[in-house]
C-alpha cells in the first residue's frame, strides 16, 4: 500500500491510522482483515497494519516493522507487556483497564480486568478475525476464570461487523465485586454501561479527599479541650459550647450528578463527607449505587435521586434563587409569606461534582455539545456554597481541552462567578497515550474553587 504524496505526515510520527483519502494505491489485492505493508510516496517502508477497505480508518498500524504475524504469540507478548505497565504503576491492584487499544500498540482491541474475570470488546475487523488467538493468549497470561465480551457497539457496523455479546471462555457471574481505593465496587458486567466501570478516572476520584473535609469552622464549631470523664479530650465544640456528636461533623455536602455506579460517591463518603445527593436518570444505574453504598457502609449518609440533572440542576437554582430574592427584600417592603415558593428545591451544595457521559461523539456535535457543557455547569456551580468547589469532567474528545475550559469560562461569567483553577487532570495510569495522537486526549477533569465575584 502506497501513500499519497499530498497527505499530511502523520504516520512519521507515530500516528496509528491511516486513512482512506491517505491512499494513493494498494499494491496486489489484500483480504480485508490482513496485514499490509505501507509505503510512503518514495517507495520507503513506513509500517505495517491490518487492512479494512470498508472502514474510513483503512489501516491500523501495528508495528514499525516489516515480518510481523498476529498470532498467539504476538498476543503473548503483547498482554504480558500491558500486564507489567500496569503493575508498575498500579501495585497489586486487580481491577483496571489491562488493554487500551492503540495507546498499548493492540487497535481496536479494549480488555478490562475484573479480577478473575476479563471483560474482551473488540471493535475491527483486524482484531475480530484474531478473536481465538486473542482469547488463548489470554487465557495464558492471566489465567481467569472466564472471559465476557461486551462488543455491543456501534463502531463494529462501520467496520462491517455484527454487535454481539456472551462468554467466550470459562465462566463470568454477572455481578463481580472489585476493590478500588480502598473500596469495594459491584460491577454488573452484562448490563452495566460499556464494559460495566470506567476506571479511567480512578486517581481523578481519589483527588476529591482533600475537598471533602474542613467545613465544620463554617457552621462555628471548633476542635476544643473538654473535660471529660476520662480527663481532658479535644472535641468538636459548637458556637453555643455545646460537644458535637456527629461522627461527620466536618464533611462536606456534596452532590454526584451522571452517577452511574455512585463511584464519585463512594469515595466522598470515605473521605469523609457529611452527606452526599446520588443523581442519575437511570433507575439501573441508581440500584447499582445503592448496592455499592450499602456494600462499604455508607447508607445513612447518601441520598438516591433518579432525575435528569438539566432539569434537577436548573429546578435547584430556580429554587435558590427564589429563596435568595425573598431573603433581601428592600426595607419598608412587607414580605407575604402567605404566598408559597413557585419554584421547588433551593437546595446548594459544598461540593458540585459534573462527570456526565460523551456531549460529542463526533465533529458536528461540538457546538451542541458546547452549550451542553455551559449549560450543565452553569447550574453546577450556581448550585456550589461560597467558596466550595465544582469537580467537572468531559470524556468527549471532540470537545478539545480549551473548548471545554472556554464552555466553563462563559458559564462562570454568566453566572457572576469566579473560577479559581486547583487541579487538571487526565485519564490515569492503566489509559497511557501515544504521544502526538490526540485522538487519545480525550478526558478532560478539573476542580474549582466557585467565589462570587462580590466576594473573590
């Protein structure tokens, strides 16, 4: 296969695709599935890849290097390489994204561990014809007990390919139970959204600690000597001198919105929350937050919300605002407190956090998925107490970094608020990227610190 000489140089450097207007002719006639050569303009060899012609991505490279076969073996080494990645920087951690796709040089091809179980989605037809292979290497490096796949994805028709799901080897409960962070996580393989979790925001959920404690001084209590009977002990003290005796008195309020299996919630509960609100429009999702909370003992501080969070979020705000403009009626003015409130809610939060699914999938949605993104963090951090903090993510990598930051600019400035930027973070560890392939930037996650512009 030979490039066109008019093509961008992306393959130079280290870009993984090739494109069909890449092509300026195929040499032979290649099977769909096999493994071709590529050649620049002036006949140099620049890697080899499986070819589709029905797909738009027409090539993925595989190596940088002529010879090769994607056999067993291949895959052997392959898997063994994505296992020591992930053990480095991992530890002993035994759930995580095990295969990454073109990030761990295997495109099309995502492989998540679940301890003794594997969840296989795979998404070409380079990779689909490889699927034995694929499952016997598996097989051999991890040795689980069963192998599930979940390539029930759209991607497999443009690539000519049927969605299916099932075993494929051993045997997989539905429901597997997976530490995180000190966390015990119930994932429902079969149903759950994808391949069931994401574990591409586990150090993101873990950064929310520091957020989650500290507001006690808020509400004028105070750690104090007090006698007591076992003699003097340093407790929490209110305004009026009274010893608090809640066990959280310094957490946060938070609210999760796109909730999913509550994993947002779990870890604020375990830093130290005072009470969290769990919103997803999934009763699905919210029955497997629920379990998830119950399993780590978290139930009497979470409250289960099934709602869509636009109209949640923005029936909040109404709510506060009312509240607020009853709160500062001009002087001389008789307030009717007769008349009930319009709006409901009102409520606000210390602590707002926004990790709703893809706004963009493709390139004509950005500008949709723009005013989605001001939108839903625009009620976000109205709903955020002076002085807390809004922990907002986007997955969709359509919407470029500084889109994203632009969206939460321009909500901020209608809002009337000022956005003091603590933390910028990406996917973790077990979701490495290729440099120069922007196609694999793609989660974008920020906490701010939310001020009135009166008050900053």
């Amino acid at each position: 296969m030979v490039l066109s000489k008019a093509r961008k140089k992306r393959i130079e450097r280290s870009h993984p695709w090739v494109y069909k207007t890449e092509i300026d002719h195929v040499i032979g006639e290649p099977v769909p599935g096999d493994l071709v050569d590529v050649y620049t303009e002036k006949g140099k060899y620049a890697a080899t890849g499986y070819y589709n012609p029905a797909s738009q991505i027409t090539v993925r490279v595989i190596a940088y290097e002529p010879n090769v076969t994607m056999d067993k073996d291949y895959f052997v080494r392959h898997f063994e390489d994505c296992l020591n990645h992930r053990e480095r920087f991992l530890g002993e951690v035994t759930a995580y994204r095990l295969v990454y796709g073109e990030a761990d040089f295997l495109p099309g091809l995502i492989v998540d561990r679940f301890d003794q179980c594997l969840v296989v989605q795979i998404l070409t037809l380079g990779m689909d014809a490889r699927r034995d292979a694929i499952v016997e290497a598996l097989v051999e490096v991890l040795k689980p007990e069963g192998i599930y796949e979940r390539s029930d994805v759209p991607i497999r028709e443009r690539e000519g390919l049927e969605q299916r799901t099932g075993v494929l080897y051993g045997s997989c409960p539905r429901h597997v139970q997976v530490q995180e962070n000190g966390l015990t996580i119930e994932v429902d393989i079969v149903e759950g959204q994808k391949t069931g979790y994401f574990f591409d925001q586990r150090e993101n959920r873990a950064s929310i600690a520091p957020l989650m404690t500290g507001w006690g001084k808020r509400s004028g209590i105070r750690l104090q000597d007090v006698e007591t009977e076992a003699g003097i002990s340093r407790l929490p003290v209110n305004a009026n001198g009274k010893v608090v005796t809640f066990t959280w008195w310094d957490g946060a309020t938070v609210l999760e919105c796109f909730a999913h299996t509550g994993s947002f919630t779990l870890h604020a509960c375990k830093y130290g929350a005072k009470k969290v609100t769990c919103l997803d429009i999934s009763d699905h999702a919210i029955q497997s937050a629920k379990r998830n909370v119950e399993l780590n003992g978290f139930t009497d501080r979470v409250e289960f919300v099934v709602a869509d969070a636009f109209a949640y979020l923005r029936a909040q705000v109404r709510g506060h605002q009312e509240r607020t403009e009853r709160s500062h009626v001009k002087e001389g003015k008789k307030l009717d407190t007769s008349k009930p409130l319009t709006a409901g809610g009102g409520r606000t939060w210390d602590v707002v956090i926004l990790d709703p699914p893809a706004f963009a999938k493709t390139r004509g949605a950005v500008a949709g998925a723009t005013r989605g993104y001001k939108d839903i963090n625009l009620q976000g951090m109205k709903l955020v107490n002076e002085g807390g903090y809004l922990v907002t993510a986007s997955c969709s990598y359509h919407m470029r970094p500084e889109l994203f930051m632009n969206a939460i600019l321009d909500a901020a400035h209608d809002a009337g608020k000022v956005l003091r930027l603590i933390e910028w973070r990406t996917a973790g560890y077990d979701h490495p990227q290729i440099a120069g392939v922007d196609e694999g930037h793609y989660l974008k996650f920020a906490v701010f610190e939310v001020r009135s512009k009166g008050n900053s």
